[in-house]
C-alpha cells in the first residue's frame, strides 16, 4: 500500500486556511454590515476554522492509502466515514494527471482516474510528485488498455 | 437525405412560447398603464407586437435552419439560428428514442422526439415537432440499424412483436387505489395541526370537546381522501394503456392519458432493474418494477421516460424481470442482527432531538404549540418494532450472474445489478457504522436513476463479510465481463453478434450469453 507524498498535508492545510480566510471574511461582513458581534468573532471563527481544517488534514493524511492491484485500482480514505474504493482496470475511461495551483507551488501533481459510474465518476489520488502522477496515469493507461484489449477483437 | 420538422411546429412553438409572453407582458404593462396613463399601455401594446413578430422570425427561421438526417451509423443534426451546431451521434450509442406527444400535439399529429446516449447530463438530441408517423419511423429505424440490418426501410416485414406485458383497467384501477403516497398525509397533517390554533379560534369556545374532535376526525379524512385522490389521478394519468413489448431485442413502452408516451429501451443496454413496493402493496401481493438504463439525465427519471411496470402481482413482476435478466430466486442475508439496535438508537436519538427542538420552539413561541412538547416521546415505544422492520427488509444476494440488494421498509426495492454492469465496488463505514463493525458494500453502476443514492447497496453488513464482498464484486465483475466479451474460452466458443462493439465501455458488449462459463465461484 502506497501513502501519499508527505508534503500534501501543506496543500491541504493551505486549502483549509484558504477556507477559513473566507469564513472569517464573511463572519467580518455580517458584524459590520448586519449583526453586531463581538471585535474578536471574525478572528475566533478562521482560528477555529484553520485548526479544524490542518488537524483533517494532518488525520486525511495519515488514513490515505491507493494500491495499484493486479487488476484493480483500489484506495483507502476518508476521516469521518472510511471509504474503500476498487476501481477495476477495465472501467476506466480516462485518466488525467492534473496540478492545481497549490500543488504546483509546493511541487506536486494529482491522478484523476475517471468511470461511467453515477457516483466514484472520478476517483482522485492526490499527493504525488509530478513524475509520479504521469507515471501513474500512463501505467493505468496501459493496464486498462491492457484489461479492454486483452485478446479482444 | 436531410428532413426537416413538422411544418406545423414553428406554428405550435410560437403559440406555446408566445402565450407566456403576451401572460407575462400584460401582468407587466398593466402595472405600466397604471403609472404612466393610456400612452404607457399604448407603449406596452407595441412592445409586446414586437416581441412577437422577433418570436415567429426566431422560429421560422429555426424551422427552416433545423435539419437531420439518419444515415446508416450516425443521427446528423444541423441546427441553430445563432450559433450552428452539426451534431452527430453513432447509432450504436443511442440509448433511448422517447417520443411524447400532449393533448394538443396529438390533435395536430406531431410529437416531440428526444434520443438518449449515456454521456451528458442532458438529453443529447430532441425534436421538437416532427410527425408523429416520422417519429415512430425513426424510432423503428434507429432499432433496425442498431441490430444490423441492412437493406431498405420499406417493404421489410415488421419483426414481431412479443406483448410482455399490458395493463388492464382493472390494474389501472388498482393502481390508482394503490398509489396511496403514506409521506402526504404526514406532511398534511403537520400543516394542518400547525394551524390548529387559528382554527380553534374561529370555532366558537363553548362548543365543547365532542364537536373539536370530531372536527379533527373529519380534517383527518379529507387529508386522507385528497391525498388519495392526487395520488390516484397521477398515476392513472401516467399509466393509462400501459403497454410493454418485446421486439427483437428491444423494449418499447406506451403509457399515458394526456400525455402520450412511446420509447424504447434496448435490452443491452439495461443497467439495473428495480423492484419497489410498499406496506400496502405486499399485503395484496403486488408490486412494481422499474427498468434504468445509463441514458437517463439525473433528475429526468420520474419525468416520464423512464420505463416500468406500475403494478403487477409479485410473481408476474419478478417472472418479467427475470426474462429480462435471468437472476433467479434471490434468497437475501440480513445484516447482523446488531444492527437492530444500532437502529433503534438512532430512532430514539432522532425522536430525542425533536422533542428537544419542540421544547425551543415552545420556549420561543410561548406555548403556541397545538401539543405539549413532550407529545412525540410515547411514539420512543416503536422505536424496538421499526428497527426490527428496517433490519428484516434489509439484505443482499449474490446470485449466479447478478448482484441484489434489498432496503427500505415502507418503500421497499429491490435491485438486481448484473456483475458486468458493475462500475466500482465502494466500501464505506461511517464513524457509527465502525462502532457496530459493520460497513456497506455499494456497487455503483452507469445508470443515473442512482444518483440519489438508492445505487444497488448492501447496507450494514459487518465487517469480514464487507471485505469478501468487496473482493468478491470486483472479481466476478472481472470474470462475467470475460465471458460476456468472448475473453475466456468457455465464450469464445459462441460466435459474437457481428459488428458489435467490444470496446464499448459502458453497455458491456454483444449480448451473447456465456452460460456455460463457471464464473459462479468464489
């Protein structure tokens, strides 16, 4: 089983930071333009939200887990409610390997593998480093063109 | 060659498009003439005339700018006044041809075609109007070239058409008296009850309890009876004529009062069938069955292109379904019996919040309640008998080719998922769920009726069983798929439809059935 690239503990935390510089803007706006609240609820509301948000991280982190199996794709995540997923080789559509702007800064990639499934539509392993995400996307390339074309006509 | 649209269409759309404009303008301009006299009305007139005229341009020049063509492998679409758009779609992915015509439509004998394939969130290509002649004509076409047969349209004898099921008056009957919807009347009588208080109000003080509650009684029937009658209407309206035949390896369905109804399902492309009932409609021995395909947009399922048998008794529908997809006689494992008490903690927390939450309002209001805030606490002593029920309801089965699952108690369905249609196997356990070691196994599939979560899910199941169940839905997905593609030998020995497409990722392939493969081990 392969854990993720440490470093997407950064990523995520400076999502979660992001999210809590937004709450703690609109906490702002509602006390200044709607309720009166006390001078500090702007600041309680991003501390709150910022150690919430890094302590998922760090425990997302530590739960993470993806294997490439001989036929199947599978993952392990989730905090809250632990979510197991097998992908087998033979539903995969597409696969993109994909770098937001975060991951870019602090150098690193994500595999987006996608199904014609309503719901896993697209299973996302994040935390690689970029050679790691192109390597993963062309392996699953070829083990699910491997699986579809496995002396088929 | 090309074809164009009902000549009477531009005539219809202006009519259906421009009869809410002229309702929205005259709410708008009669505010206008209000404030600004005679000349604003004036005014309003004249922008309204123009309003129209842009409209019949628009859709005369849709009319004559919209233009298809059914050739041997694609649907070409030209259309757009503004912006073209050429659009062409492989018939061996068309899912679905559904025609639906209204009261007045099929006055005029025009109808409105959509074609359906698994991709988009949206109905891929629609009509709107052709002939209905032309419409059906299309809808025999597209099946005809998706079985690969060649040669001209006309003169070919019709192939037959087998008559799986037809719907009698008096079923319709019955499923009128069974479309009984148990949530209105609950959420009737919550409205009611809430304005108990400015009812009791009106009603004179000193007329004693006896007149009240037999007030009450009377409000409670009415709900009933009206509840009842919706439901009736609706599924009658749905339902009427309902017809299910079997051509070649096609479904196609007509039902519908007002609105007609007419669409097809190929059988290869079936995701999963469904078979629902409730309380009510197990005591008779009935229930209904309902037939996804990966076509369907999310949210478009209850709009009327979705197939199904409304009400059949139980062996009939589960004797259809199984000509459909042979799967047996499920005998299903309940979950642990733990779990019973897993529910009956839940009921009870969720009974505790809202008497908890009736104790604010109470607090808030000052006693406006129609009851005392403690009045949900006695319902705590059902708390055992409903988790006993949603536990007894609840199981899966993992047949020789299909994967079923049972859930739900007042609305109970069953789904039969094959193990080639299987996309993902997804194992959750919840932070409650760890406590009781138990997960739940889903098997996603590309049929899009699952979106809102009843995918084929066996729930609560503990833990071991979750593991093999997760390894053993992926590896018989693996093998069926084998076989169902000629991979394995035991299939290669059948001869695949010619033509098909193996490659095809979504539908599976050809229909050839490898029976004689040993896919059933574990």
């Amino acid at each position: 089983m392969n854990r993720l690239h440490p470093r997407v503990r950064v990523v995520w935390a400076v999502q979660a930071a992001t999210t809590a510089v937004v709450v703690g803007l609109v906490v702002f706006a509602v006390s200044r333009f709607a309720i009166a609240l006390p001078v500090w609820a702007p600041v309680a509301a991003f501390a709150v939200f910022l150690v919430a948000g890094v302590g998922l991280a760090l425990l997302r982190y530590r739960v993470w887990r993806y294997e490439v199996r001989d036929d199947a794709l599978y993952l392990e995540r989730g905090v809250f409610t632990r979510v197991r997923t097998v992908v087998p080789f033979v539903r995969i559509q597409h696969v993109d390997s994909s770098r937001g702007p975060v991951e870019r800064l602090v150098g690193l990639a994500s595999t987006v593998v996608y199904t014609a499934g309503s719901r896993g539509a697209d299973v996302m392993v994040p935390g690689l480093t970029p050679d790691g995400a192109d390597d993963l996307r062309e392996r699953l390339k070829r083990l699910a063109i491997r699986a579809e074309g496995e002396d088929a006509v | 060659m090309s074809r164009t649209l009902s000549s009477l269409s531009p005539a219809y759309r202006v009519v259906e498009r421009g009869g809410s404009i002229v309702f929205t303008a005259l709410i708008l301009f009669s505010g206008a003439s209000a404030a600004f006299g005679p000349a604003g009305g004036l005014v309003g007139v004249v922008l309204v005339g123009l309003a129209l005229l842009a409209l019949i341009a628009y859709e005369v020049a849709y009319f004559r700018r919209f233009e298809y063509d059914l050739g041997a492998d694609t649907l070409d679409i030209r259309s757009g006044v503004i912006s073209r758009r050429n659009r062409e779609i492989p018939i061996r992915r068309v899912q679905n041809v559904d025609i639906s015509r209204n009261v007045v439509q099929r006055f005029l004998g025009i109808a409105a075609v959509d074609f359906e394939t698994a991709g988009g969130s949206e109905t891929e290509a629609s009509l709107r109007f052709v002939d209905f002649e032309e419409a059906k004509r299309l809808q025999r076409e597209i099946g005809r070239l998706k079985r690969g047969v060649e040669g001209s349209e006309e003169g070919e004898p019709e192939p037959p058409a087998d008559e799986l099921f037809a719907l009698t008056s008096r079923e319709l009957a019955l499923v009128g008296a069974l479309s009984f919807d148990v949530r209105i009347p609950g959420l009737l009588f919550v409205l009611v009850s809430g304005s108990l208080p400015a009812v009791s109000s009106v009603v004179p003080t000193g007329s004693g309890t006896a007149i009240v509650a037999l007030g009450l009684v009377a409000v409670a029937l009415v709900v009933l009876l009206v509840s009842w009658v919706a439901g009736a209407t609706a599924a009658v309206l749905n339902y009427y004529g309902f017809r299910l035949t079997q051509v070649e390896d096609e479904l196609q369905y007509e039902r519908g009062l007002l609105r007609r109804y007419d669409g097809s399902i190929p059988l290869d492309k079936v995701q999963t069938l469904t078979v629902v009932d409730d309380p009510l409609k197990r005591y008779f021995g009935f229930a209904s069955l309902r037939i996804e395909t990966a076509g369907y947009a999310p949210g478009s399922g209850e709009s009327g292109s979705e197939a199904a048998v409304p009400l059949a008794r139980r062996d009939r529908v589960f004797g259809l379904a199984n000509r459909i997809e042979s799967f047996g006689t499920p005998d299903f494992h309940r979950p642990p019996k733990r779990v019973r008490r897993r529910y009956a903690v839940r009921y009870l927390l969720a009974l505790g919040a809202l008497t908890v939450l009736l104790y604010g309002v109470e607090a808030v209001t000052a006693g406006a309640l129609p009851w005392p805030p403690y009045a949900p606490v006695p319902l705590a002593l059902l708390a055992p008998v409903a988790a006993h029920f949603k536990w007894r309801h609840r199981g899966y089965w993992l047949g020789e080719r299909h994967f079923v699952t049972r859930n739900g108690f007042l609305r109970r369905r069953v789904k039969v998922v094959p193990y080639y249609r299987i996309q993902t196997v997804i194992d959750s356990r919840t932070i409650f769920q760890r406590r009781w070691n138990v997960a739940t196994v889903t098997a996603d599939t590309a049929g899009s009726l699952s979106l809102v979560g009843s995918d084929a899910a066996a729930v609560d199941v503990a833990d071991a069983d979750a593991d093999d169940l997760r390894a053993t839905l992926a590896t018989r997905l693996r093998e069926s798929l084998a076989a169902r593609r000629g991979w394995t030998d035991a299939a290669a020995a059948e001869a695949p439809v010619p033509g098909d497409d193996n490659d095809d990722p979504v539908d599976g392939a050809d229909d050839s059935e490898a029976d004689d493969t040993n896919h059933g081990a574990a």
